[in-house]
C-alpha cells in the first residue's frame, strides 16, 4: 500500500479550511504506515490570545482517548491471573454491592428493581447500565445535577465512584450499551487492585515502557508553555450533546492554558483525564498495531479489538452520545471497531479501531493498510463538526 503524495496534501488544505473558518482554532494529522511516519502537518494557534503557534509539541487535552490507556492496563492485569472479566466490580468497590436499576419507562429515580453488580467487562464496553452527566434520561439528569462527572478538579476518584453508585443504573447491566463512566470505574479498579494511584501505574507499566514522556493527569511543569487553549462554538459549556444553542463567537475560550484544572488535577480520571502530544500518544497506537511492544501480549490485543456486542452497538438500542457512528460499528475494549464501513458511511476497513476525546481529537488504527493515524485539536464538543469522517475520506482518498 503506498499513498499519492498530491492527494496527502489535500488533508492541509482541509485543516486549513476549518482554521480559516474559525470552526479550529489549530489542528495537527500525524500518519504512520508500518511505523514509519508518512505525513504530518499542523496548523492554526494554541491560544489564540497570544497568537502561538500550535505546533508538534502542544500538550493537548486528549479526554477519552485515556479510556483505551485504562482498558489496556486492566487488561495487563487480567493477563497475570488477578481476576477475570466475569468478575463484579463490587468486589474492588463495595459501593457497589447492592445495586438497582431503573425499570422501563421509569419516570423517577425512584421507579427500579434490583439488580446485579455489573461485571468488569460491562464497565469496560458501556454496557453496565452507566451513564455520563451529557447523556439524556434521568441518570443524566441526576449526574448532571450531583456533579458526578470525574473531572480533574472534584476530589478524588474514590470519591466520585462512590458518588456514580449511589445513584440507580440506567438498565439493568447487559440490556442496552450507552457511553458511560465504566472506565472511570475501572481506573478505580486498577487503583485498588494494585494499591498504586492510577498515574503511578500508567507511568510504570504503560509510560515509560512505551517512552510517553508528556503524557499525564496533570501538565508536565516543563510543558506547562506548551499547553493549548480549548474553545467551544456554544453559547454555554461546552460540556453537552443535546440541543444546544452556538454562540456568536465559534471559538470561546473554555479552558485556558493558564489556569486550567489541568495543571494540577486532583481527580485522576481513567476515562477522560489524561493530557499529552500527537507524538507520544503515535508511541501508545503503535504499541496497539505491532502487538503490544512488550506492555501487553499480542493476543490479548487481538482480543480487545474484536467486536464484544452481540451485534452492531445500534443493535443495543442506545440513546446516549457516542465518539463514532453506531451503525456498522461494534464495540471492543476500550474502543470501537468497524464492522461494515458501508453501513457506518464512512471509508474504512473491517477491524480499524478507534476512539475520541471531547475535545475533537480522535485516532483510528487499521490493521489491514498498517496504519495508525490521530488528529489533534482542542474543540469541545467533539459532535460539533463531522471532523472525523471527513479525514477518513481523506486518507483513503490518498491510498494507492
């Protein structure tokens, strides 16, 4: 497989297009084919206040491209015979023994049935019953209101898994998918599990193995000049997937650089909380393509990239936010897999796997064409734009 060097440069000139139209402030796309880098390019500011430049070594908020981080160090953890994916989480966290879930069509909190705990490999693929504080229903709701919503700065991740328990399930655990918290969940699972915080953890078994030198809950102080600004193009936060109202301005600053939760996260969150640059998270994709680069085994990876729904993730009837299309997409750990790119409308191969950030960036792995691809930039949220597709189209339009 080999790319058309004229087609490539149609990704620039797409970058370009959404910094000129004020939709990205800055965006950078890094493509590499069995390893080796085939093309890069950035563009735009990472604040556009002091007007600096976004370049190759912004640290970028990458919000829940963490999760497949925590999937894989679970998973470490699975493959040294500590437990097995059947396993209740309420064995790690007690808060979660005497669980209930709301009955169909419940129209109150108060209206649910008992219910298992649900197991490590629910939380892990969205299936638990879990919600996120964006996603509608009442579970939402009630997040919403609670302020259960595991960013950097509320507490401590004991602290907010304890609060997502008190609260009812959804559904009851295996019934339906919808995007959660699970993997915030099983970031907790991982601390408890190994009496180490979770960062403690990613940095020894994940980090430094892999040479993820910029890769943290908190910037790095020596990155802290390097941190990037992130905008929304809503009239409130940009925190929502619903019906929202946009703004007049189209990139408002909503987290910046200089006194951002970021720079000192109390709340290590698992599924969104991790901050870093383009080329250190290509080391983490890469270790996913060439099967495992000695963190995880290769067929545990195989494994976790294989569909684990019992059909397309559609076929589960949600009704949450999700990062990709649910039509032609499966679900496997810790991120989404192609079934059918004809039903997904957007070119691919059967078996890329993926997942995204709030904040737009977003990195697909094909294992047919032995590529892994990310773009980064920093616009929440991430539905505001069909971003994503477009530079699929993009890349397959440049493949020979």
């Amino acid at each position: 497989m080999m790319f058309d060097n004229a087609r490539l440069t149609r990704i620039a000139d797409w970058m370009q297009g959404y910094v000129d139209g004020r939709r990205f402030a800055k965006a950078s796309v890094l493509i590499a084919h069995q390893g080796r880098e085939v093309y890069y390019h950035d563009c735009g500011h990472r604040n556009l206040a002091t007007q600096t430049a976004w370049q190759r070594d912004t640290v970028a908020r990458i919000y829940s491209m963490t999760k497949p981080v925590t999937s894989v160090a679970l998973m470490q953890l699975v493959e040294r015979g500590l437990f097995n994916l059947d396993t209740p989480v309420s064995e790690f966290i007690p808060e979660f023994s005497d669980m209930h879930a709301l009955v169909p069509e419940a129209k109150s909190l108060d209206q649910t049935a008992p219910c298992a705990a649900p197991t490590l490999h629910q939380l892990l693929t969205h299936t638990s019953g879990l919600s996120y504080a964006f996603n509608p229903g009442l579970v939402g709701r009630a997040m919403m209101e609670r302020r259960i919503e595991f960013r950097p700065s509320q507490g401590s991740l004991a602290e907010m898994c304890s609060k997502a328990a008190s609260l009812p399930l959804a559904f009851a655990p295996g019934r339906r998918w919808e995007y959660s918290v699970g993997i915030d969940i099983i970031g907790r699972v991982v601390e408890v599990v190994t009496g180490k915080t979770l960062e403690q953890y990613f940095i020894q078994e994940i980090f430094e193995p892999l040479g993820m030198t910029e890769t943290r809950f908190s910037v790095p102080k020596a990155s802290s000049d390097r941190f990037a600004a992130c905008y929304t193009p809503l009239a409130e936060g940009g925190f929502t997937t619903g019906r929202a109202t946009h703004g007049a301005d189209t990139l408002r600053l909503i987290d910046g650089s200089d006194a951002s939760p970021f720079l000192a996260a109390t709340l290590q969150s698992g599924g969104g909380g991790l901050v870093g640059t383009i080329d250190d998270y290509l080391k983490f994709t890469e270790s996913l393509r060439t099967g495992g680069d000695g963190i995880i085994g290769p067929k545990t990876l195989k494994f976790m990239m294989r569909n684990h729904l019992r059909g397309e993730i559609a076929d589960m009837g949600p009704s949450s936010f999700a990062e990709q299309p649910m039509e032609g997409m499966g679900f496997g750990i810790g991120g989404a897999v192609v079934l059918d790119p004809a039903r997904a409308r957007c070119p691919g191969h059967v078996g890329d796997f993926s997942w995204g950030g709030m904040a737009s960036t977003f990195f697909w792995i094909d294992p047919v064409a032995d590529l892994s691809v990310l773009f980064f930039t920093q616009l929440i949220p991430s539905s505001a734009y069909p971003a994503r597709s477009e530079l699929k189209a993009l890349v397959h339009g440049a493949m020979t």
